[in-house]
C-alpha cells in the first residue's frame, strides 16, 4: 500500500504561558521581535504549510534557530502546536487522544537523532530491537527482524558491541537499524549526521539513498546543510525565522530562489551536480530523435560530458522503459550552469561558458 502523505496546514507553535492569545496579532502581522520585546513569548513557527508526499525524502532545512526541529517534532506531537493541523491521510496527528497517540508513535514514526540516542548498556541487537521490545514484539521474531536491518545498514558482525566500542558512523548505522526494524511508515531524521565527519556524512547519505530506494518510505530529513538537502531532498521546504520561504525541487530551490536569502544560500551550488536534466529538458523535436539518448535523472554534468563525448549539440531524454520525454541541448545546459532561467534565448557570454564548462571534470 502507497504511503500517505503528511500535510501540514496553517501550523503555529508560540511558546510562553499565553501562547493562544497571540495567535491573532501574530497573524496580523506581529513580528516575532515584538512578540518577545513586549509580551516575553517566543514565536517558534508561523503559518506553516507543506505537504510532505508519501514514499519520498522531504528535506527541511535552515540555519541554527529556523523553526525546523521544533517543526519536526510536531510530526509525532512531541511539540503540541498553538494552532493548526498536522494530517496523516484524513487523520489530524494535533487532535489524537492519548491511545491514539501512543499507537502512532510506535507503529507509524520512528526517529533518528543527531546524538545518536543509544542506549549505553545495551550492545547493538539490544538497541536494535528496543522499540519492538516496547511494542510486545516476542523475542524471536524481534531479534530475526533486528539482525536481517543490522546486516542491512552494513554492520553484519557487530551484534555484540556496546555502542562506546563503535565510531560515530556506525552508531548512527545502529540508529538506523532501530529504526527500520520498528517498520515504521514515517522516518524523521532530526539533524541525523550532523555530527559526523565529512566523509562518513556522505557514506551515511548514500546508505539513506540506496535504502530508500527500496523501502520508499516517507522521510523526514532535517539539515542545516545545503549540500546535504540538495543531494537528499526529493523536496526541500527552507525555513527562517519559523517561516517557510521557499519550497520545491533541488532544481526549483537552485534554478528559481525566491529571494535574495536563498539566493545567497545557493550562490556557491555546483549546479552541474544537482540540476537533472528533466528540469532543464524541452519537449521532443524532431531532431532529437536519431540523437544521443540520455536517461532522465542524469545530472547536466554528465549530460555535458555525455554530448562532448559524442561531439552532440542536442540530446533525447529518455524514461527508464526507453520512452522519449524531452530533448536537451548543449545552449541550454550550458545557460543553466550560468544561471540563466531555463528557456531563455540569452546567449551565455564566452567568458562564462568557459568558467562553466571548467567546472565539469
């Protein structure tokens, strides 16, 4: 069964003892300044409003202080909002009772935390299988499910190790492991690699990656790193301030920043890597046809060394069954690395094709 979506309308979280008597003026427009100035409450979310697709990884992210981890954390009501709604399908996640509640955290969500959040005293399987443990889960079957997600995450022969026996990168696999052996439909990464090392960051990403493609479940991933939300992200929301201020695709975010903040974020974006060609792609020509053929999902990097290499001036993009859905040219990857809006007939300075195409290895 399709996994459902989360849709998040019109949310507000304001903390301070009387937090329900702000609502209004904050939507009136009461800045968040004013609101701690005058009445000592702290806005932490306004007007929040994303619909998180099932089966796919939304990437929420934003500098230290954005509102992000305490959106997060509404997801499974960890945080109770001041106002609006958190949808599961048709179910309101802010108005469960208590059972309904204990039920969604067990069997639907499951987190992973930046700190890893193992328990100390128990090794591997014994962490693994701690949720299933809670749940009543009978010995033997938790511990085979626990074991088939340990060798999983790569961590086959580790069972007995104590979390201060492994590096930073495998308890964060054991993290993961805990996590999907719970089978939950909701993965809600909180800041879930920021504290590894660069390279172990990127491993982690890929296992992510390559898992997901597999499980397709419906992933919460928050980051204050660009790079990581572009990689991740089939959607990314940026917050500020607790305000969304744009959200979309990788290629919406980097093609189209919605102002003068997220163009700053995505100034330094080695747009080659991130932008795929169905973002920059035109309908089928007729020239197209008895070109190159490039898949769809191919980065412009590698679309530019794929026509280099065939010495191609236009492309076919093709679907994963063969059949055509677009075209592409040499002009308009090359004006996409430049930053010109995809469609344009503004032809790319000679300086700043060969700036573009000197990034592309």
């Amino acid at each position: 069964m399709a996994s459902q979506s989360i849709n998040i309308r019109s949310l507000y979280k304001i903390f301070g003892p009387r937090a329900r008597d702000f609502v209004e003026p904050v939507m009136r427009g009461m800045s968040k300044t004013e609101l701690n100035r005058e009445h000592g409450h702290v806005l932490g979310l306004k007007d929040i409003n994303i619909t998180i697709p099932g089966g796919g990884i939304t990437v929420i992210m934003g500098l230290s202080g954005s509102g992000k981890s305490t959106l997060i954390r509404h997801i499974n009501r960890l945080i109770d909002p001041t106002a609006g709604e958190v949808r599961y399908g048709d179910v309101d996640v802010c108005r469960m009772d208590k059972e309904q509640l204990r039920q969604f955290r067990q069997k639907k969500t499951a987190m992973v935390f930046q700190k890893f959040g193992l328990l100390p005293h128990r090794n591997v399987l014994q962490n693994t299988v701690y949720g299933l443990e809670i749940q009543g889960v009978g010995k033997d079957e938790r511990e085979e499910r626990a074991q088939h997600w340990i060798k999983r995450v790569g961590l086959e022969g580790f069972s007995n190790h104590y979390p201060n026996q492994l590096s930073g990168g495998m308890q964060q696999r054991v993290g993961l492991a805990r996590a999907l052996t719970n089978d939950a439909e909701i993965l809600l990464m909180d800041e879930a690699y920021s504290a590894l090392d660069p390279l172990i960051r990127v491993d982690m990403q890929t296992v992510l990656l390559d898992l997901q493609k597999e499980l397709k479940k419906t992933v919460v991933f928050i980051t204050h790193d660009l790079d990581e939300a572009l990689r991740l992200g089939d959607r990314i929301a940026i917050l500020r301030d607790g305000e969304v201020i744009q959200q979309g695709t990788s290629a919406d975010i980097v093609l189209r920043p919605a102002d003068e903040y997220i163009t700053a974020f995505v100034k330094e974006v080695n747009r080659a890597r991130v932008i795929q060609v169905d973002a920059v792609m035109a309908p089928p020509t007729a020239s197209a046809k008895s070109a190159l053929r490039i898949p769809a999902g191919t980065t412009v990097e590698e679309a530019l060394r794929q026509l280099s290499a065939a010495n191609a001036t236009m492309a076919a993009v093709v679907s994963g069954d063969g059949q055509e859905i677009g075209s592409v040219s040499m002009g308009e990857l090359i004006r996409c690395l430049v930053g010109q809006e995809p469609g344009t007939s503004q032809q790319a300075s000679p300086a700043a094709v060969a700036e573009a195409m000197s990034a592309i290895p």
